[in-house]
C-alpha cells in the first residue's frame, strides 16, 4: 500500500477508535464503527491482506489509540554486538514487544534472557524511534521503539520458540538483518552509543 494511503487509513482508525472510547450518541458510534470499518478496507485493498486479518490486527483494540512499545537490547561484548538469529534466518537485537506489568527495562532483561539465553543489566536509554520514520514494511499502527544498552552479567544460548541461535558481530561485518525490526542504521547507531559510553546522548523523534 502506498504510504500516504496507509496514513489516511491509520488516522481513520484512531479517530473512530477514539470516537467509539468516548462518543455517546449512538448514532454517532455507529458511524465510527462504519469509519473503522472502511479504514480496514482500505489497509486490505491497498495491502492485498485477507480483510479478516487487517481487521483483526487494526481494530482489535479498544480505548484511546496509542502506539505499542517495541525494546531492543544492544549487548556488547569485546566491541561486538550481540544479535539472535530468527527462525527465518535474518538477525535482530533481542527483543520485542513491552508485556504488561513490565517496565521499559525490564522487558529488554527478559527479551534477552528469552531469546540469547543471557542475563543483563539494563544501563541506558540509546535512543526512541518512531517505528515509521525508521523501518520498513510499513505496519497498520504506530510502534515506539526503545533501544536499550545492555551489559551482560552471564549465561549462554538456549534453544528456544523464537530464535534459532546468537552470536557477536563486528560493526563492520553485520549479518542480513530483520530490517522490520532493526536497520543496519539502528544497529550502527548503537554501537556509536557503546563507544560514546556516558558522552552519548539519547536520540528520539
């Protein structure tokens, strides 16, 4: 779908989202319900999705329309950066999105922990990104994604349902990597955090 159409259908959804939160007159819910609904036509027309699925991932939810909270972990052993290597063979920093009940932080510990079987401290904010300006394909609502500079305290890999191993790589000579979910741009830009050690100052949008 071409990008400002996916724009037009995302403000659609997050202004019938908001209107069905917070609309009392139920005529006026109706026509939100129907906004909602052609906002979901169009992601499929333009996407080549099932309607079925864009409906379900883009007006599943309810309540004010806020962006999902997206961690990744940037560990660093002797100049390398730790990547996981996905069941589809490309690499990302760990991570994925924020669970309830845990914080920024903690959720880059656990996403280690999940997917490179390591245990780390979370140490700093590298930067916070809107997931639209930065990678690609372009996704049905908005992401925040939080690069976290991790140091590693121990552990090893261990075999498990989303990745398939984990290794450290040079900046120079990074593996193909997932770009949804982390650029070689990302990846350059958390190991120019590592070297800057407390000099670095946190980038956002």
């Amino acid at each position: 779908m071409r990008e400002k159409g996916l724009q037009w259908a995302m403000e659609l959804q997050s202004l019938a989202q908001a209107g069905l939160t917070y609309g009392k007159d139920p005529y006026d819910l109706e026509r939100y319900r129907r906004i909602r609904e052609i906002s979901a036509e169009m992601v499929a027309e333009g996407s080549g999705l099932p309607l079925e699925r864009v409906q379900d991932l883009f007006c599943g939810e309810t309540g004010y329309p806020t962006p999902k909270l997206d961690t990744r972990a940037a560990v660093f052993r002797e100049g390398k950066i730790l990547l996981v290597q996905e069941n589809d063979g490309l690499w990302s920093l760990p991570g994925g999105w924020c669970d309830v009940l845990q914080s920024v932080g903690e959720n880059a510990v656990k996403e280690t922990r999940e997917e490179a079987g390591l245990e780390v401290a979370a140490e700093s904010i590298i930067a916070v990104q809107d997931r639209a300006r930065h990678n690609r394909p372009d996704y049905a609502y908005g992401v925040c994604k939080v690069f976290v500079l991790c140091r590693a305290l121990g552990g090893c890999f261990r075999e498990n349902i989303e990745t398939i191993r984990s290794d450290y790589f040079p900046e120079d000579a990074l593996p193909p990597l997932s770009e949804a979910k982390n650029t070689p741009e990302q990846v350059r830009m958390c190991f120019a955090a590592y070297r800057a050690g407390d000099a670095w100052k946190t980038q956002f949008d």
